[in-house]
C-alpha cells in the first residue's frame, strides 16, 4: 500500500534516484543556507535554485500548487503588514496608509526564504518514500525510539482525521453550524466565524478528539508491549549482524550531488557576507523611484 506522501515516489528522475541519505543532507543544508541568506539580491537566486531542483524531480505542478495553499496563508498573515508599519522611507501614501521601502524589502527577503525552503522540503517529501526517509534518518544517527515515534505519529493521524470527520458529519446532521431562521442574531454573523453558540461545541469536540487520540495511544503502547517491544532478551547467544551500507558504497553520482549541494550552500553564505560597498545591489536600492 503507497502512503500519502509517496503519491509521486516512484517516478523516474535524477532526484528520485539520488540516494536516500545524501538527498537529505544535500537538500537540509540548502534549506539551512537559505535560511540564512540576508542580502535582497540573493532572493532570486535561491529561488531560481529551488525552482530547478523542483524541475529535476519532475515533479507536477498540481503536487507545488495544492500543497502551497496552507503555507501561503501563513506567509500572508506573517508579512503582509510588514510594508505598512515598518521603515521610515515612504514610497507611496495615501491618507494615513503608507507604504515603507524597508518594509516592502523586509517581506520580499521573508517571503522568498520562506518559498525556497519550502519548495526545497516539497522536493525531499515527494520524491523519497516515507519509509525510506525514516530509515535514511535511522542511519544518520536518529535514535531508535524518535524513529518509532515518527512512524507511529504518520500512521495513526489518518486514524485521527477519519475519526474528526466522522464527528463532524454526525454533528452537522444533529444541525451544527445552521443559523435557525428565526434566530434574531442571523443578521449579525460574521462569515467564516463560529457563532458564539457553537464555540461550546467546538471545545467539546477538540477534547473529544483529545481524549480519545490518548486513549487510542495507551491502547497502542500496551499491544506493543505485550509483544516484546522494547524488552531485550538476556542471551548469551551473539547479536544478529545486520548488513549496513556505508558511504564507501555509495555512487559516485549520490555522492557528487552532495558535495555540490553542499559547496552552493557554502557559495550562498559566503556571498551573503559581501559588504554593500562592493557594488551588488540590494532590495533598497531597487525599490528606490529615485
């Protein structure tokens, strides 16, 4: 059975056939050095990056698209003020709205780091099984109960979004969320607001949802116990020796795709200590009408 996750796992490209583990070190540090890009002129650039390795993993436009609906509103609401209220130079006003060149610089610097390292961790999510980025983890030196935990977490919160579905249907057809028609508050609802009435009932069905998310995981913990989780067996007998690949084994293709991962996350912040004086410019300049 394919997870969620692993919908576009299986294509062919050079992305999806970098090795597990130097795929996840090469793209972690790029969404490091992305991070820590500070100069304007540098937002293009690692954009274009991160829209080309997303072009190397041929990966559709409708996995970027539908996928960047919910960071995209998060993004919206962090920096969507920030060219109103931060800054003294004034690029445009009207009335008391004025919009500030520092400020405008400071959202697109936000919004294109914020871009890149998503799109960039878009990439290492859909194009490496689920499995296999756990158990490339497990080797880098993840510790064995994280990487349960991790699985276990992925497994059951389907368990957990079927099981709010079905309260959710069972308390629309019970009438929540309808306005009955003569109630004198109709007129004064807010769209896309719980009415205060139904703020009782959302409680309860978080807790609900809480309750039984704890109560399902004691269940867990206690099945997995009674068949030997955790418990290490006094033997004298000498440990199984499982084969483990080391990075002498590994493609040379893997392995210069690293380096280069690794040296343009060097190139970026070694470019991202340049001084202005040298002559690249900046957001502030290219905002300037002047």
């Amino acid at each position: 059975m394919r997870l969620v996750m692993d919908e576009f796992a299986h294509l062919d490209s050079p992305i999806h056939r970098w090795e597990p583990r130097c795929k996840l070190l090469g793209l972690v540090t790029l969404m490091f050095a992305f991070a820590f890009v500070e100069r304007g002129w540098l937002v293009p650039v690692v954009l274009a990056i991160a829209l080309l390795l997303y072009g190397l993993s041929r990966l559709p436009l409708s996995f970027l698209r539908s996928r960047l609906r919910y960071p995209g509103y998060f993004l919206l609401g962090v920096v969507a003020l920030l060219p109103f209220c931060s800054g003294q130079t004034v690029l445009w006003q009207l009335g008391p709205v004025a919009l500030r060149q520092e400020g405008l610089s400071a959202m697109l610097l936000i919004a294109g780091r914020f871009l890149a390292i998503v799109i960039t961790g878009f990439i290492l999510l859909g194009t490496t099984p689920f499995l296999t980025l756990v158990a490339a983890l497990r080797s880098l030196g993840l510790p064995p109960v994280l990487a349960d935990m991790t699985l276990l977490t992925y497994r059951y919160l389907f368990d957990l979004a079927e099981t709010l579905a079905t309260m959710k249907l069972a308390m629309r057809l019970r009438g929540f969320g309808q306005v009955p028609s003569g109630d004198r508050h109709r007129k004064f609802s807010i769209p896309f607001l719980p009415r205060r009435t139904d703020l009782g009932n959302l409680s309860a069905l978080a807790g609900t949802l809480l309750i039984r998310s704890y109560e399902q995981s004691e269940r867990v913990y206690k099945a997995m116990r009674l068949r030997g989780y955790g418990y290490t067996p006094r033997s004298s007998a000498a440990p199984v020796a499982h084969p483990k690949t080391t990075f002498s084994n590994l493609r040379l293709a893997s392995v210069m795709g690293l380096a280069g991962a690794v040296g343009l996350a060097i190139a970026l912040l070694g470019l991202g200590f340049v001084p202005v004086s040298s002559g690249i410019p900046q957001f502030t300049h290219l905002l300037s009408f002047r």
